[in-house]
C-alpha cells in the first residue's frame, strides 16, 4: 500500500457488553432517549442510533466473546451537558465527579448499568484537526 490509500471509510458501530440486554436495552432506550433500531434477545442483541453512530449492546457471554466492560468512555454528544446532566440525574443516573471543562468542551462522566464508561460532551469552541 501507498502512503495515500484510504482503507477505512468510517466507523459503523461500537460494541458495548451487557450482562442483561433487557436491562441494558431499557437503559439505553428509556433513560437516555436513543432510538432502538435492533432488538433481538434470542441472539443476544440491540442496536441503539446516535446519530453519526449506532451503538450495539451485546451479551458478549451469549455470543462466546465474554463480558468485558469498556473503560473508555463513549462521548454522547448533547446540546447542553448542564441541563443533560441534570436530567438523567434526576432519573436516577449517578456521574464521577464534576463537570469537566477543558477550555473547547465540556464533559460530564457516568456509565451504564454494567459499568461501561459513558459521558456527555458538548464541543463549544472549534476543534482543530491536521490535514
């Protein structure tokens, strides 16, 4: 391969493990309001979208992968992190620590019942990239 090939065009989906999918599942759909595209128990399962990501809750046991909890977190981008944050605490969603503000986003960590690291992220000022 050439240094100016391009062999990955973009990310479809991210795995996050489950121990329970009907918990996980009710979680991701009721608690944080993502659109279930998925849903199927019986091979261990369901897909939420993003947006710009579908996010794939899996029980890994079922599908003979294991278990394992992500420690890095998944950043859920959202309008206002204050007013979200505020939200999901009120329905019972518990963060580490204080808002995070790193001088261009603002991030708020938690996670989900199994323990997979989430957080809320909104980017405020413009991000700069290489070419």
């Amino acid at each position: 391969m050439n240094g100016d090939a391009q062999i990955v065009g973009g990310v479809d989906f991210v795995a996050v493990s489950t121990k329970d999918l009907e918990a996980a599942a009710s979680f991701y759909a009721d608690t944080l309001g993502l659109r279930r595209s998925v849903y199927v128990p019986e091979r261990g399962y369901s897909e939420f979208e993003t947006g710009n990501l579908t996010l794939s809750v899996i029980d890994g046991e079922k599908m003979g992968i294991g278990h394992n909890v992500n420690r890095n977190a998944i950043a859920l981008r959202v309008d206002d992190v204050a007013s979200s944050r505020a939200a999901l605490e009120a329905g019972g969603v518990s963060f580490s620590g204080e808002t995070l503000d790193t001088g261009v986003c603002h991030m708020a960590f938690f996670a989900d019942p199994d323990g997979n690291a989430l957080m809320l992220h909104h980017r405020y000022a413009p991000r700069a990239t290489e070419d």
